[in-house]
C-alpha cells in the first residue's frame, strides 16, 4: 500500500459522501495492510470472508480502480437516433388517406416497429408539434407545393406597379360576409367603420380564355 494510495483511502473514510459500500472497501483494504487476518477483518467490519477476500484481491491486481463497482451492461436501448429519424421522414409525406395531419397510432403504424409511446416521446424530444401541421386544405396535385409556392409568392413580395387580383370559385353554400368592420385607433381604442374591402359571396365562376377581356370586363363590372 503506497502513502498516495493510503492517503485516498484515510480521505474516504472521513468523507460525509462517501457511500457505505466505498466505506467498507476502504476499511478492508487499510486492516490487510496493518497485517490483520482475512477471518478477523471480516469479524471486526461485520462482513464476510468471502467479501474481505474479494476487495482485497481486487485492490492487489488493479490498485484503487480495484474497488469501483464493473459498469453493468444492461439491456441494449432499442430506439435511437436512427429511430428518430425514421419518425422524421415520416412526416415528410402526407398522412393516410381520410386524416388531415399525422398522429402517433399513425407514425407508429406506418414504421410497423416503433411502439407508438416512444413515438410521443420522440417527438417531445425532438419539439415537433403535428397540430402546427394541419392544413385547411388538402390536394392530390404532386405539383401543388409548387404551384401553392408561386402563389403565395405575389402576396409575399407582389411586383413593382402591378394589382394582384383573387378569384375563387363559387361555393356549394353562399356564404354572406357583412362590410362593417373595425379601424384601430391607438391602442386600446377601436372605431366601428365600414370596411375598406367588400367581399361579394355567390358570384357566378369567371370562366374566361382571354386574361385582357376578363381585366376589362371587371373594371367595368358596376360592383368593382
């Protein structure tokens, strides 16, 4: 036993954090050092002899390491990374058909192998909220991300000295939307005022081939 090794030893024994089980190792190892015999040993720490020879063969082969606990090996985890990732790819793809959004009995569903709690999991973990995901409005077009982008493109960033116009098709249910709405004034105060925009519901679908008679027949149109 080496004075740095002692002095380790003596420093366990007067740590308030020391666990009882480090305790006890250290005690073995400092009364086979006095010469104390492996029976006495076990008889003065309460212990056993088999006990009292393990540490101390332990501590001959390997020193101090000698005295730690072999780290246990456990089960294998059986998601990972790579399962997250799968859970990722996913939502890349539209959900089942007749579902707006995702969902985890759907993820978990879909990968065929990943339990459906670790799905939630994941995602926690990952901060991917699948409400933030739902849409309004669903398509089979393969080129709707395309043509949805241009589309809200000219809202975004509409060009220079030009007038965007909207027109959507007529709805199986005429919905009637009041001109009244509000002007903020300041910041708590609100004022009742017509709306600067009308919106006229039920209108018959412009179906033109010529985008210059169209323009033409609109500005002309006693509605606006």
């Amino acid at each position: 036993l080496s004075r740095k090794e002692r002095a380790e030893l003596e420093a366990r024994l007067r740590a308030a954090t020391t666990e009882q089980r480090h305790l006890l190792r250290a005690r073995i190892v400092l009364e086979a050092a006095e010469g104390t015999a492996t029976r006495e040993i076990a008889r003065e720490l309460d212990t056993t002899s088999t006990t009292v020879s393990l540490w101390r063969g332990c501590f001959a082969r390997q020193g101090l390491d000698g005295l730690e606990d072999l780290p246990r090996s456990g089960a294998p985890p059986i998601y990972g990374p790579a399962t997250d990732q799968r859970i990722r790819a996913i939502l890349d793809h539209p959900p089942p058909k007749g579902y707006a959004r995702w969902n985890g009995p759907l993820i978990a569903k879909a990968l065929g192998d990943v339990d459906v709690q670790y799905v939630w999991r994941s995602l926690r973990k990952q901060k991917i909220d699948l409400g933030g995901r739902k849409s309004w409005c669903e398509s089979n077009d393969p080129q709707f991300a395309t043509k949805a982008a241009d589309v809200v493109g000219l809202y975004m960033a509409p060009p220079d000295n030009a007038v965007v116009l909207c027109v959507d098709e007529k709805p199986s249910i005429q919905a009637l939307e009041r001109a009244q709405g509000y002007l903020a004034k300041g910041f708590a105060l609100d004022i009742p005022s017509p709306s600067l925009c009308q919106t006229v519901s039920g209108m018959v679908p412009l179906m033109v081939h010529q985008p210059g008679a169209a323009y033409e027949r609109l500005l002309r149109s006693p509605q606006g």
